[in-house]
C-alpha cells in the first residue's frame, strides 16, 4: 500500500466519497474502517490521519447527504416568483429528497435515521439552516405584503415543524403507508397560516410558477 | 396457587394493571409473563387464557395509556367556549399528557416508544381517534363562524400533523431540548390557518376561557 494523502489535498473530500459509496452497498454499520482504506489502497492508519474514529466518518457522510439538500433548496430560494409558490417548491423539495432516499438508497437512508434518532451534531446545524433558507423567502414574502408582516424566523421553524413528518426519516418511514396529509395539503395548511389574505392564498394554491435561473 | 380467574369476571382489566404497574417498575421489555402471573398469584397459564403471547399484553397496556389520553380529550371536546380555544386546550392536553409520561414514567414512555416506531395497530386506532376529537372541534368552529368553512377532517388531520412534534413519543424524547417551537406557537399557527379573521384570532389568543363540566 502507498501512502499518498500528503500529497493529495483532496484525500478528506475522497475518504468521504468512498465511505458514502460503501454505506450504499454495505451499510454505515457493516462497513469498516479496514473496508475504506483498502478501497483507497491505503493504509488505515492514513485514515485516521483525518478521522478519529470511524463514527466521525459516520457523521461527516450524513453531513454530506444533508447539506445536498441545503444547496438544492438555497437554489430555489434564489429563484424568481412569489414567495408562496417558492415555499411550496422548498417544502417539495426536502420533501422529496428524503422519500428517493428512503425508496432508493435504503442504507444510506439508515444513517441518516441514526443521525436522527442519536440526535448527532449535525442535524440540529441541519434544522438550522433549514430554518435560514425558509426564514429568507417567508422575510421576502412579508416585505411583499403577500405574507403578514411578524417574525420570520420563528415563521420558518414553525413551517419546518409543522412539515416534519416529512423531513424527519424515522417518519418518513413510519407514515410511508398514510395516505393523508399530503405535502400539498400541509403547504396549504402552511400558506393560510402565513398569508395576508387566506382566501386568495387558496385561490392560488398550486396556480403559482417560479423561475429557477 | 390458586387459579381464580374464571370466577373474576374483571381478571382481563387486572392483568392490564398489574402488568401496567409491572412495566412501570422494570420495564416491558424486562417484565415477563411468569412476573405477572407471580404478581396476581396465579399460573402463567391463566395468563395466556387472556392473551396468546406476551406481545399482546404489550399492546393492550400502550392501549389503556393512550385510551387515557382520549377520554381527557373528549372533556374538553365537550367543554363550553370558543372552539379556537378548545382546540388549544385539546392540544396542551395532549402534549401535556405525552411529556409528563416521558419525565415521570420513563419506562411506560418507552413502552408507546416502541409501540411508535414498530407501528403497532393501536398506534393508528389512537391517532385516528384523536382525528376524530379534533375534527368535532373544528366542525364546531366552522358552523359558529369562528373558523373558514372547509372539510373538518382534513383540518383535523393536518392540525394533528403539525403537532406531532408534541404528540410522537420519539420525538417528544429528540427535541425535548429545543426551545422552540413551543406549543403555544404551534397553536397560533393552526389557529391562524384555520380562522376566518387571521388578525382577530391573534388579538384573541390566549384570551379566551372554556368551561369543562
């Protein structure tokens, strides 16, 4: 084996990329320490050059999934439209994301229900910056007069809260039969709460785009 | 020991409580069919008269604890007062009822734990039943003006989604940290979704009484 990390920058970033692929065939909790260095033909003592333990690993893997999430939404923030119509797309997106991870990539869906269930570092930073991107278009959508003026900070954690059976993996499993709520529904339930005028929040309901440059 | 059951025409309610009292002390999972029937002095095999396995004991005990919670509810359903503030109340209750178990009775709380994330059958009896409380409540508001017209059992169970950071065992235990939100907040999102005059029912919230009988 060929110790290269020194001379390779990126060895933390790659660590990561095996690691997360690995999970996805093995499990976060079959996978060892031993399996990554080899698929990196390096020694594990190189690993933990960068990880102190393979529960670091675990954590930084889940992060990495998680803060996927965090660009794709912050994407959509940026976009050009109404602020209930991005909302909308926002709460579709996690929405979303978790439920193609539940149904397609099973084991890498487990870490993160671990992550959750232990209550790692990384998802109260997750929450929080969740909270962040909803905060900016609810803040938008007050400036606009489309919203009630209020605090949009406390707005975009009661949203976050209100939609957490399907955020939350553990849920997303345990209500994957449910038919109702649907995310729809629990936009709307979200939108009349916020809207300056709940009648034509729900005369709109869906009828609204956004441009995502 | 004396096999007395066929005279007691209450022995099923008995094992439920002596179980209860049981699992209260060490556990469910610790607690095992020959410890209730030593309790009730009577032989295992009495026991499995009531019920096939241990399991069904399990799930007989949650249900008692969350049937407790229903008939709480259902006072307040009945109660005199403006629905907006029955439904805050309704939902105290319920979170109320959830948390005290969660810090006095730890070992019941785990019990509903994995009654939750197993899926137990009495899980979504219960849920389906506090719909139903909610749903009259709601019904009630919309006939008197109080709330806009629309279908109360959707309401219902979009307002008890919302809530379910407060209602879910497992959840109860993963943000028993946080802050925020509160349950006072949550209300007045629901409420704000709900009501005819947004405005009005913030003025209003926490100010109005209701009169349980």
């Amino acid at each position: 084996m060929v110790d290269t990390a020194v001379r390779k920058p990126d060895t933390y970033s790659e660590i990561l990329e095996v690691a997360e692929h690995l999970f996805e065939q093995l499990g976060f909790q079959k996978t060892t320490v031993a399996d990554i260095a080899h698929e990196m033909q390096m020694s594990p003592a190189n690993i933990y050059r960068f990880f102190a333990a393979k529960g670091e690993i675990n954590q930084a893997v889940a992060d990495r999934l998680l803060a996927k999430v965090i660009v794709e939404i912050r994407k959509i923030a940026r976009a050009s439209g109404p602020a209930s119509a991005k909302l909308r797309v926002l709460i579709f997106t996690v929405e979303k994301l978790n439920s193609q991870r539940f149904s397609s990539d099973r084991k890498l869906h487990d870490l993160l229900e671990a992550a959750y269930n232990a209550h790692w570092p990384i998802v109260a930073a997750h929450d929080e910056a969740v909270n962040k991107v909803f905060a900016q278009v609810i803040s938008d959508g007050m400036a606009a007069g489309e919203f009630r003026e209020g605090d949009s900070d406390l707005a975009a954690i009661l949203v976050r809260s209100a939609c957490i059976r399907f955020f939350h993996p553990r849920l997303v499993v345990e209500y994957a039969q449910d038919p109702e709520p649907t995310v729809d529904q629990m936009v709307d339930l979200c939108l009349a709460a916020l809207a300056k005028q709940p009648q034509l929040a729900a005369r709109l309901a869906g009828k609204q785009h956004i441009i995502i440059s």
